[in-house]
C-alpha cells in the first residue's frame, strides 16, 4: 500500500463560515464518493484557503462528516498576483493500492480554471451526495 495524494479546489461566493463549510463538505464528500476513500485510510489532510477566506477553518468539514480521528491542518495559500479568489483547497493523502493515474482530482466552481483537465469523468447525482452529507451531519450531530 502507498500513500497517494488527492486533491480538491472549490471557490465560494462570500467569505461566511457555513458558505465556506458547505462547499467544503460537498467537495470532500466528492471527493470521498468518486475515489472510494474510507477515513481509516486517509493519513492527513492539508486545508488551504487564499487569505480572503478567514471566517471559518474548512477543517472543521471534515470533523462534521465524522472525520473525528483524522489529522487535519488549515492553512493560507500563497498570494500570487492575479491568482483565484475566495478559493479553498484541499491536499487528502490516501493509504491505497489505487494507481496514480486511477485517482480522480476534483475541482469545482471557479476551481475549475485551475485544471480543467480534471473533470469528473463519472455522473454524480448531487442529491443523492447531498443526501450522504445530510446522514453523516445527522450520525454525528452537527446543526445545519
């Protein structure tokens, strides 16, 4: 087993704790559902945010999906001249005997700029996610 690197992107509109919460789980959460990635299996995972996301940790999304025992670490992104605003990113180092090539990166929103080449590949019904994001909020007591 190896560990591999997974990574995410997503933007969101306004720099609030549940805009920044809820484009986090949802990104991870894709990230979780499009990989086949169990929490026993993750070694750590690395939030970042460009420095005009402040008011709120995108950690504590991963604590809300039950993530309890994961380390987790927040931090701010380089600021590049004319780089992407109101982004957060995020670097899941996964235990997997999956291939490099295998693995699907995910970038949404305006995160997509950043690699359009990394598409899903695969449909996802965003429901039924936001279904599974609602389940594990619910199992672990986590107000909306």
């Amino acid at each position: 087993m190896i560990c591999r690197g997974v990574r995410g992107a997503t933007t969101v509109d306004e720099d609030k704790p549940e805009a920044i919460l809820r484009a986090t789980r949802e990104l991870l959460a894709l990230m979780i559902h499009v990989n086949g990635i169990g929490s026993e299996d993750v070694a750590s995972v690395i939030f970042t945010t460009t420095k005009d996301v402040v008011s709120q940790y995108p950690a504590l999304a991963a604590r809300q999906l039950g993530w309890l025992d994961v380390p987790l670490l927040c931090s701010h992104e380089m600021e590049v001249p004319g780089s992407l605003p109101h982004c957060i990113r995020i670097l899941l180092h996964w235990n997997t005997d999956v291939g490099q090539s295998e693995i699907q990166h995910i970038y949404l929103g305006e995160a997509q700029s950043l690699r359009p080449d990394k598409a899903v590949a695969e449909e996802v019904d965003m429901a039924e996610l936001q279904r599974w994001i609602d389940e594990q909020m619910a199992r672990w007591k986590v107000k909306k």
